[in-house]
C-alpha cells in the first residue's frame, strides 16, 4: 500500500481524479442533486467541477475556461447516455476536458482507448490470451476485455483518444456497441451488456494529416461538440496562467513564474498568429503552416521556465522566450521562418518599448 | 369617489410574450371586466374593431404618421400572442369595452422628437419640476414607440446599457447565460396562475426603485416622456370609471414597468390643462400588415423579441394546452427545414436533439427547454457540432417569413387601397410575401387572349413597377435582363416589407393614387434638374412609367436645357437616350411622336458643335468618340428624321481638318469609310497624306488608332493602307519611333488575336517572310531581350504628350 502510494507520487502527470481527489470527495459530500445511476455525483456538481465554484468551503478550480454552455451540452450528453465528440483544432483542450468529465462523472479516466494509426479492432472488443486459449480453448478466463468493454460492464464512462487516427473499419467497430449497448462474444456464446451509466467520450482532430474521415453513421451516434479556440484575449490569458502554474508545481521547476507580462506577450503573438490579424484587427498577418494553439502556448511558457531554471539566473529572461517562440512558431520550413520574420519586423518592432527586449531577442533567434 | 375605492386590476406584460397572453386571457376570464384598458395610442381606438376581424392576419402593426413634412413615423406592432391583441380579442367576443389608453398618436410624435435632444426645444419638460420619477427601462420590452424611419438616438442606447447591466446582472444570479432566457424559463414557462402577474408587479415595483432616480439625473428626457406617459393614462382610466364602469370590473394591460403605477389613477392623473400643454403635431393612424422579420431583432428591431416565429410555435402550443409539445415541434420544424434544403438528418437524430435540449433545462433545474437550449441541441445533433449547418434552418424557425394581412377596406390611407386595387388587378397580390420572388415580364401584346387588359398585362405591370421605383417603395427591384431581350422583357425582384408599407404611407403625401403621386414626384424632379442628361433620364423614366403627359413636361423642359448646352457629349447622349424611346417606345405603348422633332433637333446641334467639341485633349477624345458612335447611330435608326446630310458633310470636315485632335479625325474618317462615303482612292490619299514622312508620329500614329477603331475587317483587307503605315513607321527616327510605338500599341490593343494574325500575314507579305513566321513573331511571348527593351520604354518620358 505505501509502495502504491509512492508510487503514486513520483508519477509523471496524475489522472484528474486523484490530482483533484479532494474536490471530487467535496462535491461528493456536498451533492444535493439528483446523482443519475452509474454516475458518482450530480449533473450540476459535475458542471461546478468544470467550470469552478464553491463546495460547501472549498474553492472548485474551474479545469475548462471558456463557453460554459459546451460544457453543459457535454455533461447533458452524458445524462442522456448518448456518446460524446469532442472536436477541435488541436489544443483546444480535447482530451483535457474528457479526462475531467469521466473523473467527475465515473471516477475514473483510466478506461482509454489511445486511437492511432495501429489500433485494431481487437482494442476496442476484445481480445484473448492466447496461451490460455491454445491450452483451454476459449474461457471466459480467457477473455481480455478492452476498456470500452470494461466500462460497459462497470457502468462507467470510456474514453477514446483521437478516434479519426484509426482506420474506418476500426472506428466502425464503435457503431454497434454504441446502438446496441452490447458486445458479443460468439465464442463463448455470450454477450456483455451495458450497465447502466455506460458512455463514450471520444476526441477528433479536425486538423492534422493523417487522419481518417469518420463516417457518417458513427457521427450519427454521437453528439458533437466543437471546442473553439479561446474566444477572447482575457480567457486565454486566465488558461494559459493556470495552466502554466499547475505544470510548473507538479514539475518542480526552480523558477519564478511567467510575469503577467510575458503571458501576456505570448499570448497575444499567439492570437494575431493564429487569426491572421493583429489585435486591433488594423493589419493583416500572414498565418504559419503550423497550428499555433492555447496548448503550445502553455508549453511553450513551462519550456521557457525551464531553461530559465536549468541554465539562466532562474528569472525568464526574454532570450528564453525567444527561443519558446521560435521553437513554437517556426516549426519545419522556411516559410514559416519567413512568416515570423514578417511579424517580428511590421508588428512587434513597431509596438513601443516594452515589446523592443524581446523583439531584440526574437531577432538574433530567427536569424 | 373616495381615493380608496379606486383601484382598478392591472396586469403587466411584456409586449410580445406568448405566456403572458394566457395568464391574461386566465386573469380576464376570472375577473371577467366591464373594460379592458390597453397600452397603445389613444386616439387608435377605432382601429380595434379592425384589429380583431378574424380576417386580420397578424403580425400587423399601427402606424401614425404626421401628415405633413417631415415626415415622422411610430409604431406599434402586434403579433397573434401579442397579450394586447388577446385582451383585444377578449373583450369584442365578450362586448367589453375595449380602449387604447396612452398618449395620443400626435403627442408621442412630437415628444419622441422632443425626446431626441432637440436642445432647443423642450416643451414637454415643465412638467417634469413636481413629477415623481419614472424610467423608460420596461424589461427588454417595445413600448415605447419605435420609430420606423429613422435609428433610434445614441440617447437610447446609453438608456440601454444602463438597463441592460442590470438585466444581465438578474441573468447572471439567476444562473442564466442571458435575459431572454431567464425571462423564457421564470415568465413564459411559469405555468402557476397569478404567478405571472404578482411577479411581473413585484419586479416592475424594485425594478423603479432601483433605476428611477439615476434616470431622473442622467436621462430627463426618457423619465419626463414616462411621467407624462403615465399621467395620460391615469386620465385615461379615470375617465373610464367616471363613465360608470366600476374600477374592481376594470383591467389594465400596460407595459411591465408601468404596472407597478398604475393601480391607483387618482395619484397623478393628468389635468385638463397639463393636457391641453402637450405638444403635439398633427398626424394620421393607419393599419398595416407586419412581418416577423422586422419584429425580429435581426432587423434591428431589438424589443426583445428575437424569434417571433419560435414564440408563435409557443402560443399554438400553449393555446392547445400542450406546451410540451414545443421542443419535439421546434427541432422536427428545424429537421424539415434542413431537409428541404438538402442536408438530410434522421428521425433518430430530432429525438437525441430533444432529449439532449430537456437534458440542458433540467442542468438548470427548468420544465421546458428554451430556445437558448433548443438552439444548442440543434447545432449538436442536427449540425453534428457545427453552427453553420443549422443556422440557416434556425433562422426560418426561429424568425419565420410570415407577414400579416389586413382584411379588405381596412387599410386607411387612400395609397395604401389604391396599390391594393392595382395589385389585385394587375394579379399581383400573391407576390405581396416576404419571401423574394423572381417575376419576368414580356412587355409585348399577349395575342392569345381576347381582353385588351390581359393582352397588356404585363406591360401595365412594368408600369406599375416603374411607379413604385420612382416612388421609393422597395416592394420592386429591376434585374438586368439579358441582351438579346433587353427590348422587350424586363426581370424584376418582388418582395413585400413592412419597410415598402410605411414608404407607402408616407407616399400619400404626394397624392392619392399612385399615379397622382407619381406625377407630383415627376414634376418635382423636372423642376430641380439642370442637366440634359437628367431630363432625358426624366423622360425615359416618364416613358417607363407609362405616364405621357409627363413624358411632354419632360421634353419641354429638356428642349429649353439643350438650347443653352453646347456640350456636343452631353447633347448626343440625351439623344441616344431619346432615340432609343423613340425606337422601342411603341413596346411600351407610348406614343412618341412629340419626342422627333426633338431628337432632330439635338442631333443637328450635336452635329452643328461636332467640330468645336473635337478640338479637345486626348483624354477628353474618349467621350467624343462615344458621342460620335450615338450620332452615328442615329443618323442610320433614324435617316427619315435627322438631316443625315449634314452629318457627312461635318464628318468630312473634321475627317479632313488637321488642328482638331487626330484621333477624331482619324475616327471621323473610319466613320465616313463605313458609311460607304468615302471611297477607295479618297482613303489612300487622306492615308498617305496623314501618314507622310516628316508628319510628328503622336499625329500620326493617333490618326491611325482612331481609323483603326471602326471596320477592322475593311481596313485589314486594304494591302495599300498597310504598306503605307509600314513606310511611315520605317521614315521615323528613333526618338519618333518610341513615340508612335505608344500609340501603336494602344490602338493594337484592342485588336483580338485573329485580327493581329491576319495583320501579321499582311505584313508577313509586305517584308517577304513567310507569314507563319510573321505571325509567331507578332503573337509570341517576348524573349527576355524584347522585354528588357520594353522596360527601357517603360522609363520613356511622356511629358510631351
């Protein structure tokens, strides 16, 4: 038990639901909703979870800032045991709102099928152990299960990560289990049935090569939400600095956090990057190849942190976020570097004063 | 009458709300009044018995207008849930008496332009001194009239936000993302009786205790409008009950945030003589067919009532007593819409939507979905996520295209019965929707049918048209028909607006038909032109609207402009226009005659001035060359009228003076050649005469480009001409050279491929190479060498020009 414990401890990145243990076990205590079967706790307190308040004393971080009205219309796809999709650009904050949901809702986010270009039908079924098979035929010993049917019989929320990774036989897989509820085992002459609280919340990727169009009767089976880029400069800047302070804690990095003004520099290149438009919407920008989303952002900063632990003073200086920038920014070709020289020299350099550091500093970078 | 015996019942609504249309309806059944007392311009009380007509077609709306320059519009519309119209309703089926209680039409007018910060001008604010506050600030609702012509002031919208930061405050502890849907959830979904009522009471109550003295400070206009509002009513209602009617047997049906002041009419009521004060400015009332678009907010419209359409669904729903039905209708609706547009969703998917929408209401612990909720189940079932699937659909759900209608003989300005007469005769009545239609007219006799009135049908229909375009009414719209039947077919655009009936109204001033207004616009417009080229545009525009005696106005007065115009473009432009409504006029029935002698006599100015005006600069050459063409063109469509000899012999003179700009003269010659006036050897002499060695290239090779402009076809078979450019081209220097080069190239511009491959064969023939090789030459892609020499030309200097 206590080898579990530091185990635990030392693990790279907690599941939601032992990082936000305590609330959870708050909201639980503080429930009055009306807790649907299979699930641990209210709609309602699942939405607080999200979206942030207050559980009895305790202050709910919110996890998902932004439209809370997606937010609602995901956990109201839940109720209604109908499957959910999240999609979006990549770092929208996809899989980061999943984890969450199938914490607050089952308890457990551990139920994923990880979608990639190898994954087989046989990962979202099931499977055998074939020494056992060959030495006893097949058993319900035998039986491995995969996630999505262990939440079927656990009554619980699965998860599927990047599901348009798979190939289209795969993803078809999903379309019986999700109309009938049931998997068979004709092997065995049996079937597996949903419990109750039984759902699937899957991602999508709407952007990235490489992905496979979903057909149309799996988009049938699902409610499909579609997760924006942080609508304004103030919610992205409030993502970004919570983000960056939780990573930075659970990494132990030596150094102090971003000042609000180096987010806030970040942040805006970010936006004008990606909207192709400065904020003032005065100028159009040239947009590079690359997504350039609220997770690199987010990254990027954790990464300027830690080179300013590891070699600089422990203060983020703006030669380490230069090389943030540039990293984020100019990602495999020239003309990205191109587009990125075009910002520094017509947006940034003309911003006064206190953008002339870290113009400098980008400058030398991009050479 | 003691104070205390008179309180009298009142019942606030917001003006377009479906929920509260049944709780009144509930709340007059119980009271069962002797007089419903209602919230509109008093002085359109006769105009009940209209409104409640089962052949009234809601949404319609009541329009007063001022009757005199400039003109000021207010109004009132009604939608079928409308608690105003139910009560209306109410009381003609029970025989209760039924009035409207607030100002006059005439007063609000006047105050409303008060209101506006005239700075001046502020007679209504005396009575502001002793009032008691109030706010013009009724929860998102329209009772104030809203101007129809005109956005309203910045004054209101600061009004706005003042107010709005405390609605959405209410939204925002209520757990709601916005008004509307808190409204929709605790109002129009609170099924309880008298719950609608007492809060709406309650709410108004706190509602002034909290805004009224800011307003009174920042916004004295809006609270004086309010006071006085209040007080007219008072007197309204008192007035009533000193008629006998008891004051527990009266209900009055006021804006919300009225409800709270106007229980007891003794406090406050207007006198006789603060009556009497009121400005005022004359005006008329009329009826008029509205439409949900324009009640809707997307018109600008934002009383609050974002899809009148979505809350017509909640009255039929609520009226046959299953308001649950409101979801599976909203989203199958939706799901019909799509599909009719192409993109197919399941039976299964409208269910899940529903299921997902009652889902969304129940996270907020409500009874039925909102329209908030309803709308974002269909962006997640029906568009799979995305809004732009849907958004179309949501729209005609949401706001609808439906238009009322009026029964006949109730609208009231004789403008508005004479288009009705005319649509109806004209069988026009069907496109009167708001929905566009296309409508393509062949203006030429019908001879398949017997009457004279349907053989022209359409013609009269192009009358029509034109007449309402000349009026402003945006009913029609002209759609260029194609060329080849430009002569006789015309395409319009037809779509009825709430906007076409208020211009309509406002037309009366003009006159009482159609065509009287017409005729007034015409001669207004007659009088304040000072151009030819507008009183020819008059006189077409008279000719379209199959208005003859206007057509002659129109040429009196373009006769006395052309006398005093030497301007030869001007002058052959309005006779091109003439000479086209002189071609093509009997298509349109008109009789043209009178217009000839006119159309001669601007052609033998046009031809009289011909040479001065040539004398002009090379840009000004453009137009010239345009007039030219006209005149021509006229001289040819009508030699019988025109004196076509003096045209030839102006074209010789100028094709042979040398101090007039060379192009035209170049252009004259062309012309001369085309008409067959000049012949061979004429030509070769004038050619080599203009294109000798020793004559200046920008001469020469400006003559040559206007020649080049008419008759290719003659000019490419003439070898002579060719081998005579040719020698002339060769005797420049090659400072002259660059200089004709310029010229060249713009008059071979225009020349299409085929053209300048047979020049390339003449010239081929005249240099002795193979004419193959000539033409790669000429119409091959440039060498890198040719081009760097091109781009030395493009530093040549051309400030001699």
């Amino acid at each position: 038990m206590a080898a579990a414990k530091t185990k635990e401890q030392d693990a790279m990145r907690l599941p939601a639901e032992l990082l936000y243990q305590q609330e959870i076990e708050a909201l639980k205590k503080e429930d009055k909703g009306v807790v649907p079967p299979g699930w641990q706790m209210s709609p309602k307190a699942v939405l607080t979870y999200i979206t942030g308040g207050k559980a009895g004393k305790l202050d709910i971080t919110p996890k998902y800032i932004g439209n809370r009205r997606l937010v609602e219309m995901a956990i109201a796809t839940l109720v209604t045991d109908r499957a959910l999709l999240l999609i979006g650009e990549p770092g929208t904050a996809k899989s980061w709102l999943s984890e969450n949901l199938t914490a607050a809702v089952s308890g457990n986010s551990g139920l994923v099928v990880q979608g990639t270009a190898g994954t087989s039908e046989e990962q979202v079924r099931y499977s055998w152990n074939y020494a056992m098979l060959l030495a006893n035929g097949p058993t319900p010993e035998a039986l491995v299960r995969s996630p999505i049917m262990r939440a079927m019989e656990g009554g619980s929320v699965a998860r599927f990560e990047e599901i348009s990774r798979c190939a289209s036989e795969v993803q078809d897989a999903l379309i019986s289990i999700l109309s009938e509820k049931t998997v068979s085992v004709p092997e065995l002459g049996s079937e597996t049935s949903a419990r109750k609280g039984f759902s699937i919340i899957a991602t999508a990727n709407t952007r990235d090569r490489g992905v496979n169009e979903m057909s149309a009767a799996l988009k049938r089976r699902f409610n499909i939400i579609v997760l924006p880029a942080p609508s304004d400069l103030e919610t992205e800047l409030s993502i970004v600095k919570k983000r960056v302070g939780e990573i930075a804690a659970s990494y132990q990095l030596q150094a102090a956090p971003p000042a609000d003004e180096a987010l806030l520099k970040v942040v805006t290149i970010f936006r004008e990057l990606r909207s192709g438009m400065t904020l003032d919407r005065k100028e159009k920008l040239k947009s590079p190849g690359g997504v350039i989303s609220t997770a690199e952002a987010i990254s990027l900063l954790t990464n300027s942190m830690a080179l300013a632990a590891s070699f600089g003073s422990g203060e983020m200086t703006d030669e380490d976020l230069a090389a943030g920038l540039q990293g984020a920014i100019v990602k495999d070709d020239d003309k990205d570097k191109l587009v990125w020289k075009e910002y520094l020299d017509n947006v940034m350099k003309k911003r006064g004063s206190e953008w002339r550091g870290l113009y400098q500093a980008c400058r030398e970078m991009n050479e | 009458m003691k104070a205390a015996d008179v309180k009298v019942s009142v019942f606030g609504v917001r003006h377009l709300s479906p929920g509260g249309a049944c709780h009144l309806l509930d709340y007059l059944d119980r009271i069962k009044p002797t007089a419903v007392l209602i919230e509109g311009p008093s002085d359109a009380s006769g105009m009940i018995g209209d409104l409640v007509q089962p052949t009234t077609v809601p949404p319609v709306a009541v329009l007063a207008f001022t009757d005199e320059m400039p003109v000021r519009t207010a109004l009132w519309p009604f939608a079928v849930y409308s608690p105003e119209l139910q009560a209306m309703r109410w009381a003609s089926k029970r025989g209760a008496l039924c009035q409207l209680i607030d100002l006059p039409s005439g007063a609000a007018l006047a105050l409303q332009h008060l209101r506006r910060g005239d700075s001046e001008d502020r007679g209504g604010r005396r009575e502001t001194d002793e009032a008691e506050p109030a706010e013009e600030a009724e929860p998102a609702a329209n009772a104030s009239p809203n101007a129809a012509a005109e956005p309203e002031g910045a004054e209101e919208l600061e009004a706005g936000e003042v107010s709005r930061s405390i609605y959405e405050r209410i939204a925002e502890l209520a757990g709601e993302h916005d008004y509307e849907t808190y409204w929709e959830r605790h109002y129009e979904h609170n099924a309880n009786p008298d719950a609608y009522r007492d809060s709406i009471l309650a709410f108004s109550a706190q509602m002034r205790e909290l805004g009224e003295e800011r307003e009174r400070s920042e916004q004295p206009e809006e609270h004086a409008y309010n006071y006085v509002r209040e007080a007219y009513m008072r007197r309204q209602i008192l007035k009533v009950i000193e008629a006998g009617h008891d004051p527990a047997k009266i209900v009055v049906v006021c804006g919300a945030y009225h409800a709270a002041v106007l229980e007891n009419p003794l406090e406050g009521a207007m006198t006789d003589a603060e009556f009497e004060a009121l400005p005022s400015r004359s005006s008329k009332l009329t009826l008029m067919p509205y439409s949900y678009y324009r009640l809707s907010s997307l018109s600008g419209y934002g009383a609050g009532n974002n899809a009148p359409h979505y809350y017509q669904m909640m009255w039929e729903a609520m009226e046959s007593g299953n308001p649950d039905e409101l979801p599976r209708l909203y989203l199958s609706t939706a799901a019909r819409t799509l599909r009719a547009s192409g993109t197919h969703r399941s039976t299964a998917e409208v269910i899940e939507a529903v299921r997902l929408a009652e889902g969304l209401a129940s996270l907020h612990g409500g009874s039925a979905p909102t329209l908030l909720e309803l709308r974002d189940a269909a962006q997640t079932l029906l568009g799979r996520g995305e809004l732009s699937v849907v958004a179309e659909a949501l729209v005609r759900v949401d706001v609808g295209t439906e238009i009322g209608s009026l029964a006949e003989g109730v609208s009231q300005t004789p403008l508005q019965d004479d288009l009705n007469r005319e649509l109806k005769r004209l069988k026009l009545t069907k496109y009167k929707t708001a929905v566009a239609a296309d409508l393509s007219l062949d203006l030429r006799e019908n001879r398949r049918v017997s009457s004279q009135e349907a053989a022209y049908l359409d013609l009269n229909r192009s009358f029509l048209f034109h007449r309402l375009e000349l009026l402003e009414i945006p009913f029609v719209r002209s759609r260029q028909a194609g060329p080849e039947r430009a002569v006789w077919a015309e395409d319009w655009i037809v779509q009825w607006t709430p906007e076409a009936e208020i211009r309509v109204v406002e037309s009366t001033l003009l006159g009482e038909t159609i065509e009287i207004a017409c005729a007034h616009r015409l001669r207004e417009k007659l009088e304040a032109c000072t151009s030819i080229a507008e009183a020819s545009a008059l006189i077409d525009t008279a000719v379209r609207c199959g208005m003859t005696a206007q057509m002659e106005d129109g040429r009196r007065v373009l006769q006395s402009l052309a006398a005093d115009s030497r301007d030869t473009a001007q002058i052959s432009a309005a006779a091109a226009r003439l000479s086209g409504i002189v071609a093509y006029g009997d298509i349109r029935r008109a009789d043209t005659a009178p217009l000839v002698p006119l159309l001669e006599q601007l052609f033998f100015r046009g031809c009289l001035y011909l040479s001065d005006a040539a004398n002009c600069s090379d840009e000004a050459a453009y137009g010239m060359i345009a007039a030219m063409s006209d005149l021509n063109k006229i001289a040819q469509e009508h030699d019988d009228a025109v004196d076509t000899a003096l045209w030839s012999r102006e074209l010789s003179e100028l094709s042979e003076r040398d101090d007039r700009n060379p192009k035209l003269s170049g252009f004259a010659c062309a012309l001369l050649l085309e008409r067959g006036e000049m012949s061979a050897e004429q030509c070769a002499a004038e050619v080599s005469r203009r294109l000798s060695p020793g004559i200046p290239s920008d001469l020469g090779a400006g003559w040559f480009e206007g020649l080049s402009m008419r008759n290719r076809y003659a000019l490419l078979s003439r070898m002579s001409l060719w081998s005579q450019l040719n020698e002339y081209i060769n005797s420049l220097d090659d400072d002259e050279f660059k200089r004709a080069l310029v010229f060249l190239r713009r008059a071979f511009s225009s020349f299409s491929a085929h053209e300048k491959t047979m020049i390339a064969e003449t010239m081929g023939e005249l240099w002795g190479v193979n004419a193959e090789q000539a033409a790669e030459i000429l119409t091959g892609d440039l060498k890198g060498e040719e081009d760097k020499m091109l781009d030395e030309l493009n530093d040549f200097d051309f400030g001699d020009f």
